[in-house]
C-alpha cells in the first residue's frame, strides 16, 4: 500500500524534536509510526501522522522544512522468519531498499520502505498477495 511520509530536517540541538512532536500534538495530529536518522549536521525525522495535509501546514508555519514523499507499507508476519522471507522476495526481484523501518500495528507488524523503483515494488507486493 502507498502512503505518504513527511520528513522533516532538523539541527543537531536538544529540544528540536520535542518541538516538532509538540506542535503536532497541539494541533490533534497523531504520530502513527517515526524513525530518526542522524547526520553530521542534522537530523531526518521521517513520520507517518493521521492527517498529512495538516502536519504540513502545522509544520511549515512553525518554520520546519518538511518534505512529503511516497512510502510503502506492507505487512510483515510477527513470526521467526518472516521479515527474512519478504527481504528475500525483494532481493529476488533485485528491487533496492533505500530506507526502512517497522510498526506494530493492530497486532500485525508492517514495514514502512523506500525504494528506488516503487512502482515495480507495488507490482510485487500485488503479484504475492502481500496486502
């Protein structure tokens, strides 16, 4: 399935982040899944919220460059095994994944990634039954 992701870039300083998940909560947006990514100079605080449209405002007006992109969320088994089975699936179909990272969700797991062919990796997921 395809959903969006914002990510917004942030200095390396105590107390961005809390900013960003603050304005969020003050404005009712929910935070369904996050991951963080350090660089030398900034970071990448990469979110999936209830409603994008309003996390872009609330955020851009608060002065946080923010960016919304295409991700992919596929299910993944809480099972031994599994995540092995589907990175497998993508290697086999020599599909790269940028970035990733997981979500527990209503008792299922799901995976959150980026790559540099998403069109074929939606195809893929469609072809095996993966939604």
């Amino acid at each position: 399935m395809l959903i969006k992701q914002l990510s917004i870039f942030l200095e390396n300083r105590a107390g961005r982040a809390k900013d960003v998940v603050g304005h969020l909560a003050d404005n009712g947006i929910n935070i369904l899944a996050f991951t963080m990514a350090d660089r030398a100079e900034f970071g990448v605080l990469r979110l999936i919220v209830s409603d994008t449209d309003k996390a872009i405002r609330v955020l851009t007006e608060a002065g946080f460059v923010t960016v919304a992109t295409d991700v992919v969320s596929v299910p993944c088994s809480n099972a031994t095994g599994s995540l092995s089975k589907l990175m497998t699936l993508f290697a086999d179909s020599n599909i790269s994944i940028e970035y990733m990272y997981a979500v527990y969700d209503d008792n299922q797991a799901r995976l959150i990634l980026r790559t540099a062919d998403m069109d074929k990796c939606l195809k893929l997921i469609k072809d095996n039954n993966l939604e």
